[in-house]
C-alpha cells in the first residue's frame, strides 16, 4: 500500500515571518497607545498626594507609555506630587509587577506531562 500522508508544510519565508513580527509589534503599540490615554485621566488626579496605591497603578502603567514618548508626546509617568518612600516602593512594585506579567506570559513553557513525553520518545 501507499504510504499517505499530508504534504509537508513549508516554512514561511524570512520576509513574511519580519512582516507579521512588524505588524504584531505595530498592532500591541496601537493598543497600549489607546489604553494609556484611556487610563492618564484618572491615573493621574490633579491636586492629590499620591500614595502607595498610585505608585503601584503608575509603576504599572509607565511601561504603556513608550509609545506615546517615542511619537513624541510629554506623557506623565511620574507624580510630581506623591508622598516620598511609600509612593517610590509602589512605583517599583508596580513596574515589577508589569514586568512579571508580561515576561511570564511571553516566556511560560507549558509542562510536559507523561504523555506527551512518550510520544516525543
């Protein structure tokens, strides 16, 4: 008998994998543009000390600004007025927080369980 099986499936080339890389990129920038001017607002009150609390959501919120800063937009990534070290401990574990969630999702390796690894051998 004749051995079927599905043709193999080509690679897509070097230039459509930097496309879809470029869009991908250009499609998240978008997003986090949008979601930034969406949260500056009310991220950032006039007229209010900011505390631990805001130091978490802003530390959480600088990294969504890249884009905004690299078009060339003044964004807010800091308060000006916070309240000293409980608003810098915030700050820091919210950047360290946004850092967990993206590097953990762009980095998580699902476990292998037994059955998938006797069918690898």
């Amino acid at each position: 008998m004749d051995d079927i099986r599905p043709p193999a499936r080509q690679t897509p080339c070097l230039l459509q994998r930097w496309l879809r890389k470029a869009l991908s990129l250009a499609m998240v920038t978008v997003v986090f543009g949008w979601f930034y001017g969406w949260a500056s607002p009310w991220a950032f009150p006039k007229n209010q000390i900011a505390g631990f609390k805001y130091g978490v959501l802003h530390g959480a919120l600088m990294p969504l600004s890249l884009p905004a800063l690299l078009i060339g937009k003044d964004v807010l990534i800091y308060a000006p007025e916070n309240s000293g070290r409980s608003y810098k401990i915030g700050y820091i574990c919210g950047i360290n927080a946004c850092g967990l969630v993206f590097f953990g999702a762009a980095f998580r390796r699902p476990k292998l369980t037994s059955a998938n690894s006797d069918k690898s051998q």
